[in-house]
C-alpha cells in the first residue's frame, strides 16, 4: 500500500471511529446524569437519618439544585452561542462531578444544599449541550437513544444504591464514585471541544461561526414556546414524583418490603430506558406525535392504578407503565423542536424547556412532599393522576397552536 492510501485509510478511519467516539461520550453523560436520579428516591430515607431531617425537607433540596439547573439551562442556548457547545459542556460536567463529591463528603445538610447547587448548575447545561446537539444533527432517533441512556443509568441508581445499602456502606460511596467518573468525562469533553455544535453555531477548524442566531428575549414571545415550556413542567413532574415518592408510598403507607419496592423502581426506571430504545429502533416508521399521545395517556392510565390501593400488584403494574410509557415522551418533544421554530430560536427553545422541566421536577416533587407530611403518603395517587391529565390537556393545546404555525410564520 502506498503512501497516499495508506494516509486516506488512515483518514478514514478516524473519521469512522471520532463520531463513534463522540457518541459514546454523549451517551456516558446522560447516563451518569440518570444514575445520579436514581439514587436520590432510594438514598433519601437514609440521607433523612444521617442529618436527622423531616420527610419534607428534600424539597429543599430539589428546589436549590433545580434553582442552579433553572439558571444554567435558561441562559444555556446563549452561552452555547458565545464559547460554543463544546466548552459549555466541559465547563458543566465538571460542576457535576463537583456537586456529586460534595455529596459524598458534606459534613452537613447546608453543605449538601450548597452541593445540590453545583450539581444543577452543571446537569442543566449539560442537558441543554447534548439536546442541542443531537436535535440538530442526528434527529428523533438519536436523540431517543441519548435519553434511553439517562434511563439506563436511572435504572441502575436504585439498584446500585440499594446494593451499597444492603452491604452496610453509606450512601455517600455512590455520590462519590459516580463523581470521580463524571470528571473523567468532563477530561473527554475537553479533548473533543470543536466536535459539538448546536442549531446557532458550527465550529469550523477552531473557529465559531454564529448562523442566524436569536436573542432569547425574542424566542420568548412567542406562544408555542409558552405552551411547550408548560408541557415540559408537567411531565418531568410526573416523571419525578413517580421517581422520588414511590418507594416511599409502597415502603412507609402499604408495608411493602424494601427490597421488592426497590425492585419496582429499578422497574419503573427499566421502562423508562426502554421506552426509549424502543421508539429510537423504530423513529423513522411512526409518526411522532401520535406516539407520543398514546404514551401520555399510557401515563395517566398508570397514574391511576397506583392510585388504587386494593392490591398491591396493581400499583406496581401501574408504575412499570408509566415508566415504559414515559421513556419516548421528552426526546420525542425535543425532537420537534426544530419543526415548529426557526433554526436561530431553537437552541435557545431547548434551553427553556430543559428549565422548565427542571423546575417541574423539583417544584411537583417537592410540593408532593409537602401534601404527604401534612395529609398523608397515599395523596402521592391522586396527585400523580391530576399532572397526567394536566400533560395530556397542555399537549393537545400544544398540537393546536402548532398547527397553525409553521417555521417560516415564526421566523422574522
């Protein structure tokens, strides 16, 4: 083999094995960001122990990271603009990994609050980072597998945690572990920064390049950004609630053994990952929003069932649908983000709706807290089913506003 060939073979395969690489790199991310939710449902009763708290008190908690993830997400298509995705990305999972040491060494409940911070400021741009990145070149069903990796990684939280649990360590050696990973993956952001760009900009031989980009002030006004960020709040919200009080619920209300309540929620987050690597092998033959109408009602029709306290089976049935049908729902809502808005408000659409999902997580799930500590664990029933009938109420306005607007009405 020549020289020449020899360089062209050379070139070809790193240009096969680079985006193999990227990907991979993607996928790490969200699924360390989901193991990271999934130890919080089962490490709460142990984390309220250590520092002596009341049942309420994780709303504290969620409400200060989900401050930190409000601001980072909200400002995350402009800063993405200014530095380029990648650098945002880097910068944002080393926040991560610095609030998930900060959970394992906090000496106190403030330091952890302190920590919550960190974590949200970083987890929120990074989610705003890879969205925007795969919504504008790899589509629904890329971006299917990248939330399907959140899932995997939410599936394996409980059962991680609940494995330390059961050896007799503390819950920090998880918070620990999964922050020491999360600093390998903000090196490997840093050696890939010119390799990720969103809607607004391209990076072009290390150079940053704005196409059309849109102050957010002007993405704001317009109403099927309003109605989609409502949409957001109140999935994520019944998504969290599920994920944070039902071990609760089954546990503390209906005398259901740790393990087998443990079990179910490695169940409910197993769904949520393959719902989404379902729809991710299948994008390109359904059509989304009729997918996604289905999963919601899917969602309400678990909501009830949990509700139902006649037998426990139910409840636990009830929970693994919701999380199978949750699984498609906010990928596939991401995905049409490019659809219903022009290319310079999108990034910055993203970025509102990963705040807006963020604040429905921690706000729902918080004042489901406050509901059970003042009435009882069993409101976590209804409250699940009345945000799942608000989703699907908010999706079908969705639909209607955004039938009557189109990328070229929105754009200037």
């Amino acid at each position: 083999m020549s020289e020449p060939e020899r360089a062209s073979h050379r070139s070809s395969l790193i240009s096969t094995f680079l985006p193999l690489a990227q990907n991979a790199i993607a996928y790490a991310s969200f699924a360390t960001l989901g193991l990271s939710v999934g130890f919080r449902g089962v490490a709460w009763p142990s984390i309220r122990s250590t520092f002596g708290l009341p049942l309420d008190a994780v709303g504290t908690w969620l409400l200060v990271a989900t401050a930190g993830s409000i601001l980072s997400s909200s400002s995350g298509g402009y800063v993405a603009s200014l530095v380029g995705v990648g650098p945002l990305l880097a910068v944002s999972m080393l926040g991560t990994a610095l609030g998930s040491l900060g959970y394992g060494l906090a000496p106190t409940w403030w330091l952890m609050v302190v920590a919550g911070l960190l974590s949200g400021l970083g987890s929120g741009a990074t989610h705003v980072g890879l969205n925007a990145h795969f919504a504008a070149h790899l589509g629904a069903g890329a971006l299917n597998g990248l939330h399907a990796c959140f899932g995997i990684g939410a599936t394996l939280g409980p059962l991680v945690m609940t494995t330390i649990l059961r050896h007799g360590l503390s819950w920090r050696w998880a918070y620990g572990g999964a922050g020491v990973w999360m600093i390998l993956l903000a090196v490997c952001f840093v050696l890939t920064l010119n390799r990720w760009s969103g809607s607004s900009e391209r990076v072009t031989r290390g150079r940053r390049q704005d196409k059309d980009s849109k102050n957010s002030l002007e993405t704001r006004r317009f109403p099927i950004v309003w109605l989609s960020l409502l949409l957001f709040f109140a999935y994520t919200g019944v998504e969290s609630t599920a994920g944070q009080w039902a071990y609760s619920l089954f546990t503390e209300a209906r005398a259901v053994s740790e393990g087998t309540a443990g079990l179910w929620m490695t169940v409910y987050w197993g769904g949520l990952a393959g719902g989404r690597l379902l729809l991710g092998s299948v994008a390109g033959r359904l059509r989304t929003v009729s997918l996604v109408r289905a999963c919601m009602l899917c969602v309400l029709a678990g909501a009830v069932l949990i509700w139902c306290q006649a037998v426990d089976l139910l409840s636990f049935l009830g929970l693994a649908l919701m999380g199978l049908a949750e699984g498609p729902i906010f990928p596939s809502l991401v995905s049409l983000t490019p659809r219903r808005l022009s290319a310079g408000h999108v990034d910055n659409a993203i970025g509102f709706q990963v705040a807006a999902a963020s604040l429905g997580a921690a706000a729902l799930s918080s004042l489901a807290g406050v509901l059970a500590k003042q009435i009882t664990l069993e409101v976590i029933g209804p409250f699940l089913v009345f945000w799942a009938t608000a989703m699907v109420v908010l999706h079908e306005m969705t639909l209607r506003r955004a039938s009557s607007s189109t990328p070229e009405h929105l754009a200037d």
